[in-house]
C-alpha cells in the first residue's frame, strides 16, 4: 500500500513502491484523484499488469526506428511500402507524440483526416495498419497496457472490376505482341503467375515432360534493382502447364544451363514489368482493343478460364498460390455462380427422375409424436 499527503502547496502526492522497489509518486490537485490513482497502481499490481510510466515517454518517431529495424521477417519490398507509409501518412502527425500520450479519439481523428485529404481507402488502411503494429509491438514491450488505435472504423474499400479475357483475345494479344514475348502472354493467362514470379523462373523450373511450373522465388524491383526472394505467402507451389504451352515454352529452355532465367529482355537481362509495358505490353493492347489492360489482369483471366473449365476453388487457390480457399472465394466468388446453378439443375433432375428420392428416415418418423389430426 501507499500513501496520500498533502503538500506544503497544497496539492497532495500519492506515494508507492513499484514491484521493483522503486518509489513514485504523482501530484493531484483533489485528494480523492489521488487516492484513485493510487488504488488503480495497486490493482495493476496485484495482477500483473503494471507499467513503468516512463517506458511510455519514448515518442512515436523513435520508437518507429527500432520496430521497423525489428521486422527481419518482412520482404524487401514490404519493408519498403511501410517505409514510405511511416515517412509519408504517419510519422507526419505522430513523430513527436509519447506513446502514452495516443488516444483511440486522436487516432480516429487522423483516420478520418487521410480520408478527408483524398487518400485512397486502400491506403489510409495500410497506414492505420502501419501504426496499429508498432502500438501492439509497444504493448508486447510492456510500455502500453492496451493499443488504442485497435477498433478504430476504417473506410471501406470498393471491389474494383476485373477484366477477363476470352481465349481468342488471348490469342490476339499473343499476336500482337510478337516473339518472343508472346510466351509471356500465354503462360500469365494460363497458369495465373504472378508477374514476379514469371520473371524469376529460371530453365530448370520449367519441366515441359511433366507439363509443371515449379514457382520457388519472386523477383522484386526495390530502388530500381531486381531483388529475388520467395514468392508471396512464401509458399512454393506447382502449376500446371496445359500440353499447348509445351511448344512455345521450349525455345526458352533449350540448350540452355539450368540457372539460367527462362524469361529475359531482349539483351538477356531481368524481365522488368515497367519497361515490358512501356516497350511491348501496353501498345498490343491497344491494337487489339484492349487499352489499359495491365499484365496482372492476365492472371484474373487465368482464373476466370479455370473456372470455367470446370476447376473447383481448391484448384484455382493452388494455381494461383492464395493462402487460402477463403480468399480465392473473396477475389473470385462471382465467377463460381454459374457452378452453383449446376449443382441445383442437377439435384432437380436426379429427384424429378426418381433417381434419388428423399426418404424420411425411420428412426425420426418413430420418434415423432403424432400430428394432430384435420392440420
């Protein structure tokens, strides 16, 4: 226990010894504040979950140094963005504020002022995203009790429309844009690559006997070099080829060493996606009426002629090398509509046919009590 008293200035300190022995003390204009502070340390105490109050005085600019320096576990381009995120929407407001000193209001506040400002949904929730975590990384550090910028409403984001290609477009584009490069096309819009990961695709991940793409690495532009790490989730995976990929996929392999990268530029260099779209994408696209299509949108397209052809959502995750069946369902849950028709059409048919009846089962028809009768 502690203790209240009054001061020669008339104001009264409460007094106590933290768990390591340690004295502090507080001054309160009312005695009674003083008493409640002092009753709420005891509480703490007594269950564990006293802070030292000067862990909290480290302002948020600093702490922001230490915690991005922790995040080994991040990619290179993920550390990246929330380096920009910090210097750009966050550190802006917060640089100079103590942790301690963060409200949930403030921080709702300054959500809403991303918004008001004419930041994207997108990005104003990355940058909550960015705070959020260096708040519960300061709890784990005991120097919070709570992260306050938890449960603060968020805008939404709107679904944009995806574009999906048919097979003769497809093949138009291919066309277009030409050898050697119309492989590229091909192997985006049939096996959903990601862009990255075409382009660090080396001969011996290509096996056209078995017809699989083996994804094990992502290429990454960071400050204009080329970066390769593990593919995104970094989860490795196989994709299938389908046997009229074998062909155009073979000059890219043949007679070359295994290390070698199956996709270059025209000098043998890494297959950068800004100087592919400036240099050959974007120009084909516009002459096959497809303006503004963007590489990416090929990969929506592979899933869209997955599903079509009759692959179900376990497939389709696997391909695309989403984390999970859940998110494939989030991205492409329109395109599984016509899936669900069918499974409806057929059980119309096998129970008007006769050839699958609904029975009543005979343990709940004995176990029913009888219905009354003139109902």
């Amino acid at each position: 226990m502690g203790s209240v008293s009054r001061r020669k200035n008339g104001r009264w300190r409460a007094r106590y010894r933290d768990p390591s022995g340690k004295q502090r003390s507080r001054d309160f204009t009312r005695k009674i504040d003083a008493q409640r502070w002092l009753a709420s340390m005891d509480v703490a105490m007594g269950r564990g979950e006293w802070l030292d109050p000067a862990l909290g005085n480290i302002t948020l600019g600093e702490w922001s140094r230490s915690w991005l320096t922790r995040q080994s576990q991040l990619k290179p381009s993920t550390a990246l963005r929330y380096e920009g995120l910090l210097e750009n929407q966050v550190l802006p407001t917060w640089r100079d504020i103590r942790l301690s000193d963060i409200a949930h209001s403030a921080v709702a506040d300054w959500v809403a002022g991303l918004s008001r400002a004419g930041l994207s949904p997108s990005s104003v929730r990355h940058a909550h995203r960015v705070l959020s975590l260096m708040l519960s990384s300061a709890v784990r550090d005991g120097r919070l009790p709570r992260n306050v910028a938890a449960g603060v409403r968020l805008p939404r984001v709107g679904v944009s429309e995806k574009r999906f290609l048919s097979h003769g477009q497809i093949r138009e584009l291919a066309a277009a844009v030409g050898e050697p490069f119309d492989a590229v096309v091909l192997v985006l819009a049939f096996t959903g690559l990601r862009w990255g990961e075409l382009a660090a695709l080396r001969v011996r991940d290509v096996d056209l006997e078995r017809r699989r793409v083996h994804v094990a690495r992502s290429m990454t532009e960071i400050r204009g070099r080329a970066v390769f790490g593990t593919p995104k989730n970094h989860q490795r995976r196989s994709v299938p080829l389908p046997a009229f990929l074998v062909e155009p996929l073979r000059p890219r392999v043949a007679g070359r060493t295994p290390d070698d990268l199956a996709f270059t530029s025209r000098a043998g260099a890494v297959l950068r996606n800004r100087n592919f779209r400036t240099q050959v994408f974007d120009r084909a696209a516009r002459e096959v009426g497809l303006d503004g299509l963007t590489p990416h949108e090929l990969r929506h397209t592979a899933a869209s002629l997955a599903i079509a052809a009759g692959a179900n959502v376990k497939a389709v995750q696997r391909m695309l090398g989403h984390a999970s069946a859940a998110m494939t369902l989030d991205v492409y849950a329109g395109l599984f509509a016509d899936d669900l028709d069918e499974v409806a059409r057929v059980l119309h048919v096998a129970y008007t046919t006769g050839e699958a009846r609904l029975r009543p089962n005979p343990a709940s028809v004995a176990s029913r009590p009888p219905q009354p009768q003139g109902l």
